[in-house]
C-alpha cells in the first residue's frame, strides 16, 4: 500500500489506511514484548548485580 501511495499507483482509503496503522500497531507491539521478554530472561540470570557489572 504505502510504496503504491509513494509512486501514485493507488489512491489511499480510510479502511487501508486503518488496516496498515493496525498492522504497524500490533507488529511493533509484538516485536517490543518479544524484545522485553528476551530482556528479561538475560537479566534474571545474574545473580548479584555488583559482582557482574565489574
């Protein structure tokens, strides 16, 4: 949709326009929870923060 904006091949429509900022919204939630939990795992491993940061 958004190359076929930029060339001038299609006309933008509220329901695409809708569609793609939810698609945006729900694949870059994803990726930030997928991000987090993977944050999360690493730094549950260390056990005392003061010995593994020198």
């Amino acid at each position: 949709m958004a190359l076929g904006i930029a060339v001038g091949g299609t006309q933008p429509t509220l329901s695409g326009v809708t569609l793609f900022l939810l698609k945006e919204a729900v694949g870059g939630a994803l990726l930030g929870m997928r991000t987090d939990y993977a944050t999360f795992l690493l730094l549950r491993r260390i056990n005392e923060y003061q010995v593994e940061a020198c």
